[in-house]
C-alpha cells in the first residue's frame, strides 16, 4: 500500500513540475487513469509471459488505486451519457465520433472506461 501511495505522490509532483500548476481533480483523475492502464498493460505483458506472481502484484496495485479513484458510472449512466452527447451534438454518422467522445471524456473524467464508452459510441453512430 504505501509503495502504490509514494508511486502517486511521485506522479504528482512530476506531472506538477511538468505543468508548473497545482492540479485540480480532474489531473488528478487523469493520473490515476494512467496508472491503472499501465498496469492493466503491463498484466497482459507478464501474463503472456508467463509471469503470474507481477501480474497478481499489478492486479493489487490496480485494485489499491481503484480506492483512490472517483465512483465508477455504470454502464447504464455510460450509454444514457453517450445518447445525451450525441444528442447535444448532432452526431449522426461515426466521423461524428470525436465530437461525441470529447463531450463523454469531459463529463465522466476518469469515472468510466475511455475503451468501452468508444465501443459504446462506435455501435451507436455505425447502427445509426
């Protein structure tokens, strides 16, 4: 636990130094984002090689961070968020895509998954 709490500290301090700025919650979210999908990246690298013992220490790191991240929108509040941006924007075709994902990201700031709200947007528009 304290090694994923000095990992965060460090991300933070770096990513300040970067933006010569405090960061608000929204950085913050988008650091702990980033974390958690390396990590996610990094069990699929060790599980394919054959390394069980770091990705169940990254699966813990996963779960660690997860208790430092906002409550999670669930898939229900992810498609009604999706038809509202697409509403708002007039989406009707997927080269709409990038409005649509641009209105979510700044909606759910770090309470969804970025990859399944795209799949969520991607079967709307294509099916539309």
């Amino acid at each position: 636990r304290m090694d994923v709490i000095r990992m965060i500290k460090a991300a933070v301090l770096n990513k300040e130094v970067e933006l010569k700025k405090d960061l608000d919650d929204a950085d913050m979210s988008r650091i702990m984002t980033t974390m958690i999908k390396q990590r996610k990246e990094a069990i699929a690298q060790f599980e394919a090689g054959g390394r069980a013992d770091l990705a169940a220490k990254e699966k813990t790191e996963i779960e660690l961070l997860q208790a430092y991240m906002p409550e999670q929108l669930s898939s229900a509040e992810v498609e009604a968020l999706v038809a509202t941006a697409i509403a708002e924007t007039a989406a009707s075709t997927i080269k709409d895509m990038g409005k649509v994902m641009a209105l979510v990201k700044t909606r759910a700031a770090g309470r969804a998954d970025m990859a399944a709200v795209s799949a969520i947007i991607k079967a709307t528009l294509g099916a539309g």
